[in-house]
C-alpha cells in the first residue's frame, strides 16, 4: 500500500525545499506562488466534479461508507502536484517574456526572487511526483491523462502563444481535462458522459480568457504574445470566440447527460446561469471595455463552480 498522501505531499516539498536551499521565510511564499493556487482551486472542483460523476449511482446513496474517499484524495493529491508542476515549469518557460507584463512581472521567476534552476527543477519534481503518485495509487488511465495534460501544455499552448492567436483554441484542449482525470480514478475507464463533462469545461475557458485577453491586451502586446490578434481585429476575434463558446455552452450543459434527470428547479438554474454567462459575453463584445471584460471574468468565475455543484447535486 503507498504511503498516505499528507505524507507523501509533505516529503516532496520537503525535498525541493532542500535541494534549492532557498531561506525558508522568503521561499515558502515564492514556491507557493508558482503553483497557482488560485488556478488549483478551480482543477480541484472540476477534478472532484468529474471523479463524482463517473461513480457508479450506488455509491451516491446513503449510506455513504462505499463512497471512495481515499481514492478521491488520492486523485486530488496526484491531479494538483501536475498542474502545480505545469504553472511552474510554465512560468519557467516564459520567465524572460513575464517580466516584461505588468500583470506578471512580480512572479517569482520573473523577478528574480528565484534562481531560474530552482524553479525548473521545483516543477520538474512536482510533475514527476504528481505523475507517479497517480500511476501507483489511483489508475493508469488517470496518470495518462494528467501527463498528457501537462506535456501539450507546455510543449504545444506555451510556444504557440507566440505564434498564432489559435492558441487559445490548443491550450482550451488540455485546459479541460481534469474532469476527464478524475472521472478516470472513480471509473477507470472514459465515456461519453466523460466527454460531454470535459466540453463544458472546454467552451467554458474561451468567455473566461477572452475576458483576461481583453483587460490586459497592452500587458500581452508587449510581451510579444499573440493571444489576440493585432490592429481592429483583436476586438472581433475577442467577441466571436466569447460570444460562440458561450452560446455553446447552453445546449451541452443541458444535454440529457449532463441534467438528463434533474427537475425543473435545477434546469431553470442552469438556464439562468448559463443565460448569464451569453449576457456578460454579449455585453463585452458590444462595449468592449476592461470593465465589461471584469465583469465577464467575475460571472466565469461564478459560473463553473456553480455549474458543476448542479451536475454533481443532480447525480445525487
């Protein structure tokens, strides 16, 4: 049996913390901020949604002690010390490019306040731990994807930022697969439902970063990256892919997978919020302003957890 998952978390932080030799009042904060835990919050939900949904019904039911709760630790654990370990490397990546962005000069790489080499060998470890962690305590299928995830982040999403603006179209793939990961550890296996799942999550990111695109385009302009297009076309480009993606996103989170047997409380809710989402999409690309586009970014941010919180509800 592997070792319990608080331990084995601890022992990984552990070793990075040695092997960088970084004083402990100014590194903890620094290594904590490369993993963007505000990014985690949302892979956690998503990831525990997908792992809720592919159980098989029974376990759902009271009462709950068949319900997997180690193995949905396991998942999160595992799941978290990728992404943890793909911000990282990113941020590694794009060190020289984010110190030129106001929004992301502050990062510790960006900065300085970490060594290059600390910062790629930190995601380096985090990525190979949270890979192997999967492999040995949850599925293969699980490490599969969560590697997948992290090797088309870095080696497709990251060099095509800038290149073309379609990377928001190749980074959206990866973007979306931590329900597929954790649906993956509960069932061991994918299905359609899966899938359905992962294209909410997929259309879900376009309203979301077009909003960020759009209140930091100078930011992204001048760092050289091309997640808008330049001149007049940036705004349409900004408008159709928000626009389409939201409007997408009301028939698949309505399909019968998804909210096949919810009442007609929870299909009004989902209407509203998803009716919500096209409103602040439509908004922004009418007006075109960085406050629409925070308005847009907040009703994202509302929009996802309430979503998946509906399906799960549902599910039970």
């Amino acid at each position: 049996m592997a070792t319990d998952p608080k331990i084995a978390a601890f022992e990984v932080a552990g070793v990075a913390q040695q092997a960088f030799d970084v004083p402990s009042h100014t590194g903890a904060a620094d290594y904590w901020a490369l993993t963007k835990p505000e990014i985690n919050f949302l892979i956690a939900i998503a990831t525990f949604a997908g792992f809720y949904l592919g159980l098989p019904s029974e376990l759902h039911r009271f009462p709950f002690h068949r319900f997997p709760f180690m193995l949905l630790i396991h998942t999160l654990i595992g799941t978290l010390l990728v992404a943890s370990g793909a911000a990282t490397l990113n941020q590694y990546v794009e060190r020289r490019f984010d110190a030129q962005m106001r929004r992301t000069a502050r990062r510790p790489l960006a900065s300085g306040r970490l060594e290059p080499s600390a910062g790629l060998w930190f995601g380096i470890v985090l990525s190979f731990a949270g890979g192997i962690y999967l492999a040995v305590v949850v599925n293969g299928l699980a490490s599969l994807l969560a590697v997948f995830t992290l090797l088309s982040y870095l080696a497709l999403y990251t060099p095509l930022k800038r290149k073309t603006p379609l990377c928001t179209v190749v980074g959206a793939l990866p973007g979306a697969m931590p329900p597929l990961i954790g649906w993956a550890a509960a069932s061991g296996t994918l299905s359609f439902e899966a899938f359905v799942l992962w294209a909410v999550l997929f259309l879900w990111q376009f309203p979301h970063f077009m909003a960020i695109a759009w209140m930091y385009r100078e930011d992204y302009a001048r760092a050289g990256y091309l997640v808008l297009p330049q001149g007049e076309q940036s705004g349409r480009f900004m408008s159709w892919q928000a626009l389409v993606a939201s409007l997408g996103l009301i028939p698949v989170t309505l399909s019968p997978p998804m909210i096949g047997g919810a009442g007609s409380f929870d299909c009004a809710v989902a209407i509203m919020l998803s009716l919500g989402l096209l409103y602040y999409s439509a908004r922004l690309a009418y007006q075109r302003s960085n406050a629409a586009a925070r308005k847009l970014l907040m009703a994202s941010i509302v929009y996802l957890p309430l979503v998946l919180l509906l399906m799960v509800l549902d599910k039970r």
